[in-house]
C-alpha cells in the first residue's frame, strides 16, 4: 500500500497506463493534488495529471525546487505593490512604506533593489522618526543578511502555487480581500490574505493572473496547513526586525 504525503509535496509517481499502452508504465512528477477518489498531479507546466490509486505501482517525494535570489525579488515587488501604504520612497535600495494602522507588511522598509546595503540603515531609521513611526526592516531572505543584533519581531512564511490549472470564474457574493499585481518579470500574482479558498483563485486566474500568494505569519499552523491542501507551497521567509539605535549606530 502506497503511503502518501501531504498534498503540495512534489512527488515523482510511477502509474499503469490503460491496458495494451506501449509503454505499460509512465511517471508523473509535480505538485501533488489529491489522492481520493484519483490521484491528481501538477507538473511543472501547469498540466494536471490523474489516474486511479490503485494504478500507482511506485512513489517517491521530492524536495522542493530550488527559488532563485531574482525570483524572490519579483514575488516581494509584486507584494509590495499590492500593500504599497499611504506613503513610499526608495533610498539605497530600500523601499520604505508608512502609513499609521497599515500593518508591519505596509509599514517597514525592505531591500527590493540589488544595491541595498544595510549602509542604508540610519537613513531608514531617521525616515520612519521624522513621520512618528517606529522604524522597522523586512528582510526576505537570501536578499540581505539581517543585520548584527537584531532581534526578529515576526517570521512570515511565502506560500505560492501556480493557477494554470484554476478554471476562471466570479466571486458569488462572498466578502473576502485579494489584490492582482505585476511583477517586473511579467509575472501576474494573485494576492490572498485571510481568504484561502478555490474561489478567490479562480476569480484571479479571471483577470489574469497565473500564480499566487499568501502570507502566513510562522505560529499559525492551521492556516498554513490549509494553504498546503490548496496546493500552496513555501516560497520563501520575511523577517521583520525593529531598526533601533543600536542597529543604525552600528551602520553609521
């Protein structure tokens, strides 16, 4: 008896095909899907592939594929776009975002551009005083080291999928929040908050989008499991750290 994973592991599943196929047997590697009542995968061209349980003869899950430095940096331009605050401006490299009530993702600077060096920080820190708000960074990683002494406020996790296999289709009267934006590699994401479910896909995937995202804070589990059996995998982390007088001085 096969033993099956979570769904939004990838997994490489060798199958019987129907009976008299040339060859008898075929693999399938991607996301998996769903194992009842048929074995669905996603593979990398967006393609889903079922077959029935019983014709699974062998099974293997894959660590997750490797995420370029340059992808990070696309998904967190799109990001930002979607949560750009009542004010934002680029110094060294950084784009700082303010605005009172917005939220750590809207209100702290982050290090979208190749440039940015943590040099930057007193300039950032003297930014965010002058508007009455304490300074804060959010650092995705492989982007830029966090800087000596800093202590992490909040960890979120990046959880994204691909829609090319969400049917598009409008929302039926349901409250929830997601945004559309581009990324400047041509990427369209779909943007989910609180709202996890195949309906706010399938209204992405109608106005164009071909992935998506969330935003998950670490300790919350059920949510992040949820984004799992919707085919959501981890992209990527964001760390938050409070940009004091310690860190800034150390930067002078």
């Amino acid at each position: 008896m096969v033993s099956w994973p979570d769904p939004g592991t990838r997994v490489t599943v060798r199958y019987r095909r129907p009976a008299g196929s040339v060859p008898p047997l075929t693999d399938a590697v991607g996301v998996l899907l769903a194992v009842d009542p048929v074995v669905r995968v996603r593979t990398k061209t967006g393609a889903v592939v079922e077959f029935a349980p019983a014709d699974v003869v062998a099974l293997r899950a894959l660590t997750d594929a490797p995420v370029r430095t340059s992808d990070i940096r696309a998904l967190e331009r799109a990001a930002a776009a979607a949560r750009p605050g009542d004010e934002q401006a680029w110094l060294d490299g950084w784009l700082l975002r303010a605005g009172q009530g917005a939220g750590l993702a809207a209100n702290s600077a982050m290090p979208l551009d190749i440039s940015a060096r943590t040099t930057a920080i007193p300039g950032i820190v003297a930014w965010y005083e002058r508007r009455g708000l304490a300074p804060r960074l959010a650092i995705p990683e492989r982007l830029l080291a966090l800087p000596p002494g800093a202590t992490v406020e909040l960890t979120e996790h990046m959880l994204v999928r691909d829609l090319a296999s969400v049917t598009p289709g409008q929302p039926d009267g349901a409250t929830w929040r997601a945004v559309v934006t581009d990324a400047p590699d041509g990427t369209r994401w779909l943007g989910l908050s609180a709202a996890l479910c195949e309906e706010v896909l399938a209204w992405g995937a109608g106005r164009g989008a071909t992935r998506a995202y969330v935003e998950l804070d670490d300790g919350d589990t059920d949510k992040i499991a949820l984004a799992g059996s919707l085919g959501f995998r981890l992209h990527h982390r964001r760390r938050y750290v409070r940009a004091g007088d310690s860190i800034a001085s150390s930067h002078a």
